[in-house]
C-alpha cells in the first residue's frame, strides 16, 4: 500500500515538473520560433509551432547592422562598470557593518534593504537633474552610477548576511599571527565567502544586463544597451517581429550562460545569504 502510494506520488510530481517545465519554457520556445521565421508567420491562426518555412534572414538582418555590436559593447561595458564598482563598495560595507560594535552601524542594514524597495521611477528624475547639471548625460557612468546605487545595496544586504557567519575566531587567530585587520578581511573573511559574492555578483550582472528604464532615460544613440535595441525593432511603419526575437536572443544568452555554469554557486549564495541574515 505505501509502495503504491509512494509510485502514485513520484507520477503527480513528475507530472506536475513536466508541466512547469513547459508552462515556463513556452516563451522561450516561442522566442526562437520567431527568430527563424519570416514576417507574415509570426502571427498565423493557428499558430505554427513546429512546422513552418524558415528563415536566417532575421539573423543576417540583425548581424549586419553595426548597431547590434554596439548594443552589445555598451551593455558589456555597464554591466561590467556596475558589477566592479557593486562588489567594491557593498563588500567592504557588509563587512563593516558585520563586524561594527555599535549597534546604530549594525541595524543600518536595513537602510540598503529600503533602496531596495524604493520604485525606480522615484530615484529617476532627480538622478536625470544630477546628472544633466554635473554633464554626464549620455554617457556610460551616469546609467553606471544608477544601477550601481540599487545593486550595491543589494551586495552590502547579501554580504552582511555571509561575514556575520565567519567566525571572528578565526579573524582573531589571524590578527594574533601578526596579520592586519585588512590582511585578514581578504586573507580570511572574503575566501570564506566566495558564494555569497559569486551570488552578490551574477545578480549585479542579470540586474545591470537587463536594465531597460534608467537606460532609456540617461544614454544617447552612442551608448544605448541590448534592451533598447529590442525597442529600435519597433517603428511607425512596421514591428519587425523576426529582428526583435532574435534581439531577444541575444539578451537573454548571458543569462543562460550564467545558469549553466554558475547555477550552483548562485543557488548556494543565496539560500544561504537568506538563511544566515
């Protein structure tokens, strides 16, 4: 009887995996379909899911406009400016406040936690007023700051989380050896919490890579990003369905790298940033 049970449990979960696995793998299906299908079959009733004409026209279009690789250049120079300049300030920061005696500097955490909640929207405007008097608009650090501002706080949230779980002990031991209190934050504390800042960083670099809004409002046509060539696929003549998915593709390939390789790392820091806060 409990064997029975215990078959009819295994089929319900695999069912019900299968059918998640689809639910959430459709769009991406749908996705790549389009990519390699021409105008007039992206949107046929009934909708051609496996069988249909296709097409590398989408791709030769979009290689061979020099705008993709600038798309491209300018979303790898953000997201690498704001991941950098993330992890430099929030690592430090969660270190200090982990290990901070005064309970003022301790609870302060929570401030990085609140950035977090805040509407993006609310920060937009009087960042576009900065950053219009100071000249910077248009440029890679004005979209750079801005991101940096909400993920840094995420990295100080995640990394308080990991250093208030390295034992001081250790740190003490170090210090003891002669060691100083800045050897031993990056001799002891940072090697002990390579997850937690693996994970501080893929979520920098997913953040940053997929931003649209603050992009929008603060590049010019030199420094616009990936999502903003999605956008372009629009005009007031045509939406160019085919050139826009394979856009998409493109965006969304960091990601998948990401996943693939760094996934368990990524689950680790952040089952155990969320766990240990």
């Amino acid at each position: 009887m409990n064997q029975k049970k215990a078959l009819w449990e295994k089929i319900i979960l695999a069912v019900l995996s299968i059918v998640a696995i689809i639910f959430f793998m459709m769009p991406i299906y749908w996705l790549i379909t389009t990519a390699f299908k021409f105008g007039r079959d992206a949107f046929l009733l009934p909708p051609q899911w496996l069988f249909f004409e296709a097409t590398l026209k989408n791709f030769q279009s979009v290689l061979a406009s020099d705008k993709t690789f600038l798309y491209i250049k300018n979303s790898l120079i953000i997201t690498t400016g704001t991941t950098i300049l993330s992890l430099v300030l929030g690592v430090p920061a969660g270190y200090a406040i982990a290990r901070a005696k005064n309970r003022f500097v301790g609870n302060s955490s929570y401030f990085f936690l609140l950035l977090q909640m805040i509407p993006p929207t609310a920060m937009l405007i009087p960042f576009y007023l900065i950053m219009r008097d100071l000249h910077l608009l248009g440029t890679y650090t004005s979209v750079i700051l801005l991101d940096t501002v909400f993920d840094a706080s995420f990295v100080v949230w995640m990394m308080r989380s990991y250093f208030v779980d390295v034992p001081q002990e250790i740190e003490e031991a170090a210090l003891v050896d002669g060691a100083s209190q800045l050897s031993a934050f990056f001799k002891v504390a940072i090697p002990l919490s390579i997850p937690g800042i693996i994970a501080s960083a893929l979520y920098t670099v997913i953040y940053s890579w997929n931003d649209f809004l603050f992009a929008l409002m603060l590049t010019s046509p030199k420094t616009k990003t990936i999502p903003l060539g999605i956008l372009a696929s629009f005009s007031a003549v045509e939406i160019s369905w085919g050139k826009m998915a394979v856009m998409s593709i493109f965006a969304i390939i960091p990601a998948v790298l990401i996943s693939l390789f760094l996934n368990r790392y990524f689950v680790q820091g952040l089952t155990a940033g969320a766990s240990k806060g």
